[in-house]
C-alpha cells in the first residue's frame, strides 16, 4: 500500500499527523460479535489521501489534523467508523 501511495503521490494523512498511534482501527467485522470490537481487534481500512503539497506547514490549503471517530463519538451502527481530515483553506 505504501508503494502505491508513493508512486500515486499520495499521503496516509493519519499515519503522517500521529505516526505514534497504535490501537485506531476504521473497521471490525460483525462476523465475530461485540467482542472483537471491545477487544479493539479491528483494520486501518479507511483513509483520507492527501498530496505532499498539503503536509507542509506553510502550504495554503494544508492539513491541520487527520482523526478516526471513536465509538464514543459516533452510534455503533455500522462496522466501519468515519475517518476524517481538518484543512485551513
């Protein structure tokens, strides 16, 4: 997947905001229960993609933050959470 991000031009915009994270996954399958997702056993599936130009901090747009909603921010009515970015335009 990096490669291709690379070759495309493209940032994983959450990996390059929180490099340190660990634990925040998008995705849990339902096939499994409740328990997989209490366990926190889940996948990074969903991204938001930027360009390089968009990481550098004097750049006009840029990206401020890259977030995964928590299951304490949102209904868990789907086995995919939202994934979000912040710009300043």
């Amino acid at each position: 997947f990096g490669a291709m991000l690379e070759a495309g031009g493209l940032a994983d915009s959450f990996r390059r905001q929180h490099p340190d994270a660990t634990g925040v996954f998008s995705y849990y399958s339902q096939r499994f229960g409740a328990a997989i997702r209490e366990a926190n056993k889940g996948l990074r599936l969903d991204y938001v993609l930027v360009t390089e130009g968009l990481l550098k901090p004097d750049a006009t747009p840029r990206l401020v933050d890259s977030f995964v909603l928590s299951d304490a921010d949102t209904p868990q009515i789907a086995d995919h959470l939202p994934v979000g970015g912040l710009f300043v335009l």
